[in-house]
C-alpha cells in the first residue's frame, strides 16, 4: 500500500475483540492506515503497529472518543465497531460536533468485477430512503466527488428508472428528468442522464437495439438508484451472484464514515477503508 494511505488514521467507536482480530489486524500487517480505537472489552494491541486502544465504560463512550478523535484531527474518518449504525450517525449529525460538511449524507458503493470487466459507483442503497429531488441531486453530486476521486475524470451518471422516457405515473422517471435538467443547467464535470433504464446504462448492445440518443452507451460509470429498496436490492443480488469487491462509505461529512457489517468479506472491508481514505478532504 502507499505512503498516503499509511499517514491516515482511523478512529473506530465500539471495537471488540472479533474486530481487531478480523479487521484491524489485517489492515495493520498491509500498512493501509493507524487506529484509534474505543471499546469495552479489555484488548491488548501492543502488537499491532500503529494502533492505540482505550478502553472505556459505555458503548457511548466508545462514540464520543471517536468524534473527539476526528474533531482534534487525529483521525481522518471514522469507522463504526460492533454498535448500531444510528448511535454513530446521530453523533456524526448533531450540530454541536460540527461533523456535517454537505447538505445530504448518502452511502456510496463501489463494484469492482473481479475479472476486471466493470467499475460502478453506485448511490445511494442504504441511507436515505425516499429522497426528494433535492436529495438526489446532492446524492449525485456525491456519488460523483467520490467517481472522481477513484481517477474517473468526467464521470458518466445514469440516474436509474425502469424507463427512458418521461412517465408521470412513474415517479422516478419524472425525479430523474428533473436531476438530469439541473446538471443540465448547473455542469459538475460529469455527463449526467437520466431517466435511463438498467439495460442501456449497463449494456451497450441494449442501448444500440433500443436507439438510445443519449452519450451513455451501457458505458456508465455512476448508477444513481431510485429508493433505497432498489439500490438495496441491487448491492445484496450483486454481492450474492456476481463476483466482485463492494467497498462503501458513508459521504457527505467533514470525514468519511465506514459503516462495514460482520457479514462483509475481509477483501471487501479493506477496500471499504481505502475507499474512504481516498475520499478524505486535507
């Protein structure tokens, strides 16, 4: 791993034995990134390079050491350990730990085949729910800061209907038309479209068949999904049959979150670290 990723921190709130063993360690042997990690359990971590471990009484506890760490600047994201993900959020998002950078957070996921054939970033499966058009619009501007941190330059973003064409009895048609209208009018150095459908924002042969008029060709690099229903249903049908290493994070703080889940393979845990460590802001 590189000298960059080895000069992050990583404050991790409600740590447990499973945890270090599973993840930090693993993380510390590749030089990805130092810890500092809250918990309650008494753990040695003497023999992990470049990681710090205090021991405290309550799983709140674990959580304000955490945002202390990040709010002094000696860590630059902040991950979430065995406690629920609403513990973690709620501190990121009161006002007076003064976490919250952007309007909107969102979670933004990156798919990597692993034969190499395909690279998504996809938004937004797992945080808001029913987003406005408003809230798309952020969770694009998101998804795209993030594409353009993993080296894509002028991302192609599809935001994802079942359709291509204006329905006014399909809501998220009539939502993406108007997202693709305001970066129409207001450029973020990326071509954005939508409504688009699966199909021809994936698959090229689909999008000649179908006489798509669009730049998108089944070559997008960013899947903006609807709901949360159907980027969740995408992200688990993705990770239970197609090969591949999902990574994630949580963006839209002064920091990026990790909010992985002990069912995550450890590939895709440690690409979720370098992901946020390479959408930290200096």
């Amino acid at each position: 791993m590189s000298g960059v990723m080895a000069t992050r921190t990583v404050a991790i709130a409600g740590a447990d034995a499973y945890i270090i063993d599973a993840f930090v360690k693993p993380a510390a042997e590749k030089n990805i990134c130092h810890f500092i990690i809250f918990g309650c359990e008494d753990i040695d971590v003497s023999d992990i390079t470049g990681c710090q471990y205090t021991k405290c009484e309550t799983i709140d506890e674990t959580v304000s050491g955490a945002v202390q760490a990040v709010q002094a600047k000696k860590a630059q994201i902040i991950m979430k350990g065995n406690i629920h993900t609403s513990m973690l959020l709620s501190a990121i998002l009161k006002r007076e730990n003064n976490l919250r950078d952007k309007k909107v957070l969102s979670q933004v996921s990156v798919i990597n085949f692993k034969d190499g054939s395909r690279q998504w970033v996809m938004s937004d499966p797992g945080l808001n729910i029913a987003p406005d058009v408003a809230t798309k619009i952020e969770i694009s501007k998101n998804a795209i800061d993030v594409a353009k941190n993993i080296g894509i330059t002028c991302p192609k973003v599809a935001l994802l209907s079942a359709v291509e064409t204006v329905s006014p009895k399909m809501q998220s048609s009539v939502d993406a038309k108007a997202v693709a209208d305001y970066f129409a009018e207001n450029p973020y150095d990326a071509i954005v479209e939508g409504p688009i459908s699966m199909d021809i924002a994936t698959d090229a042969h689909s999008a000649v068949a179908k006489k798509y008029p669009g730049e998108i060709q089944g070559d997008a690099d960013v899947l903006i999904v609807p709901n949360i229903e159907s980027g969740n249903l995408m992200y688990k049908t993705i990770t239970h049959f197609i090969p591949s290493v999902i990574s994630g994070a949580i963006i839209g703080a002064k920091v990026p979150v990790v909010l992985t889940s002990r069912s995550d393979s450890l590939d895709s845990k440690l690409a979720s670290l370098e992901l946020a460590i390479q959408n930290v802001v200096d």
